[in-house]
C-alpha cells in the first residue's frame, strides 16, 4: 500500500502544478472571493476524478490488456506543448463577473480545463488498483486538493506577485506529460 500511496502523491502533485498556479491567480484576483475559488476548485476536481474513475472501470471492462496505450494520452499532450511553445502571455483586462455563481463556474470551466492530462494519468494508474486502493486514493486526492487551495491561498497571502515563471508552463509541465505518457507505455510493454 505504501508504494501506492507514494505513486498516487507523486502523480497527484506533477498533475496538479499548474492546477496550483490556476488557483493561486484566483486567489490573488480581488474580484473573487475565497471561498469562491475554493467550490469552484473542487467542483472541477471532483468532476475530473469521476471521469477518471469512471475511465478506468471502462478501460478494464473493455480494454483489460490494452490499457498500457493510454499512455499515448499524456505522451502526445507532452508533445504537443512543447512544440507548440505558445507565444509569450499578457494580462489582459478583463470584466468583473457580477455573482457569485459565475465566479464559481470561471473558476470550474478554469479546472476542468486542466483536467485533461489529469484524466489521462490517472486512467492508467486507476486501472491497476484493487477497489479498496481505489478508494484510499480517491480520498487522499480530495485531501490533496484541499491541500492545492490551501497552498495557493498561502502563496498569495505571503508572497509578492511577481507573476507565473514562464519555464513552469512552457518546459516543465509538459515535459513531464512525456515522461508519464513514456511510463506508462513502457511499463505496460514490459508487463505484456
């Protein structure tokens, strides 16, 4: 259980760095306020864990000696950020949201999009758990999004604003989708 829980951290933690620096401009926007951030987060979360569980029920229903190939998944959004290299990012204005409810769901549509390589890790990770491993990490990961928010709440608390380092996004986020996707196709090559 003890490698489980270790593989299930470490794949939480490299999935949700940009999660991390999403959260903490919400934070940091004054037109939101914090607990706003904190329903929409885990809204989108919750939503993304689902359909990873529910991908890996489909995926040992359906493609029990396959599932190695969703490695692809992870590998080929590495690629595609690191050759697409987009340009340099500006902040724009933007339009305050009036209510609350909008507020949450920006910060919901935000997530979600940051669900995709998230879904595509945890699918093939998900696959290969008995139902009560599934379970235990299931309820890490909702204590870990919590620990998400809370981590991005402190950092904009305590620390000055300088902005996003622009290496995190353009390099480092998806050079680490190769090196999973790679993983996950490697391990699953071996393994059949």
């Amino acid at each position: 259980m003890e490698t489980i829980l270790f593989v299930g951290v470490w794949l939480f933690a490299v999935t949700h760095l940009d999660t991390l620096l999403v959260i903490s401009a919400f934070c940091a926007d004054n037109d939101y306020r914090h607990w706003e951030v904190f329903v929409g987060h885990y809204v989108s979360f919750s939503v993304g864990l689902i359909v990873a569980v529910v991908g890996a029920i489909l995926a040992v229903e359906l493609l029990q000696e396959w599932t190695f190939l969703l490695g692809v998944v992870p590998l080929s959004l590495g690629l595609w950020g690191l050759l697409r290299q987009p340009p340099e990012a500006t902040v724009e204005e933007s339009s305050v949201v009036p209510n609350s409810f909008g507020r949450i769901g920006i910060v919901t549509v935000a997530g979600l999009g940051l669900s995709g390589e998230n879904i595509a890790l945890f699918v093939p990770f998900f696959v290969d758990l008995s139902p009560s491993e599934l379970t235990f990490i299931i309820i890490v990961y909702l204590i870990g999004a919590g620990v998400v928010f809370l981590t991005a709440f402190v950092i904009v608390s305590r620390v000055a604003t300088d902005g996003i380092p622009d290496w995190l996004d353009r390099w480092f986020v998806p050079t680490v989708l190769v090196l999973v996707g790679g993983y996950v196709m490697m391990a699953g090559w071996i393994i059949t």
